[in-house]
C-alpha cells in the first residue's frame, strides 16, 4: 500500500514540475517554487487520493501566487491518472497573504470564475501547456 503512496508522488510532481512561471522562462521546479517535499499524497479512499500540493512564492509578496496556485490546479485536474481530491496551499510563511490565497486557489468557484476570463485563461494555458 505504502509502496503506491511513494509512487503516487512521481506523477503528482512530473506534472507540476514543468509548469512555466508567468514572468520568467523557468519552470516552476527550476525556480524551487515546487520541490519534491511539496507534494503529499494520500489514501482515502478506494482508489481515491488526496494529493496536497505546497508551493512557494519566489517574492513574500509575489502578485503571481494565485496564478501559479491556479496553474498548478488546472494542470493537476487535467492530468493526474486517478481519483482525487486537491488541495493546493502556499508554504506557511513565505506569502504575506497567503490565507486569502489559499482561499481562493481551493474555491471552485472562484477557480471556475478565474477561468472563464479570457486574459487569465490565456496565461494559464500558457504556463501549463507542455514545451514541445
């Protein structure tokens, strides 16, 4: 059982890894924002996860928090391989307003409504979309 856990971490962080910040070239692991350490999974059920994703802001009071929180759910939700549950949160300490964020990122409805404006769907679109 313990064994999937550990395994069910690798696609959790393949998928992340490579999304792009929104203002530099990087990739979001190139910049540390995501690390080995920040994603945790969980059984909870039959074939069913929770995958919880800590992340952290390269500036305490990064404007981009809520994008790259947002990145990070649109791109998990399209792609992990099984059941689950998301929670995405920002590393404690290192976002000045980071409950507010937090909030927001695990709100489905604001996350639905963030979507739906074109500029923002755009930059989403383009910090998870795969580099050829």
């Amino acid at each position: 059982e313990s064994n999937f856990i550990v395994g069910g971490l690798s696609p959790a962080l393949d998928i992340i890894r490579t999304i792009r910040d929104p203002e530099k070239p990087n990739t979001l692991e190139e910049l540390e924002v995501v690390t080995e350490s920040c994603v945790e999974v969980n059984e909870i059920g039959e074939d069913e996860y929770l995958v919880i994703i800590r992340f952290t802001p390269t500036v305490p009071h990064c404007s981009l928090a809520t994008l790259i929180g947002l990145c990070l759910r649109i791109k998990l939700q399209r792609c992990l391989p099984f059941r689950h549950k998301l929670e995405i949160y920002i590393s404690e300490g290192t976002h000045s307003t980071e409950e507010d964020i937090n909030k927001q990122i695990n709100d489905k409805e604001r996350v639905a409504a963030a979507m739906e404006n074109p500029n923002l769907r755009e930059i989403v679109e383009q910090c998870v979309t795969e580099p050829d």
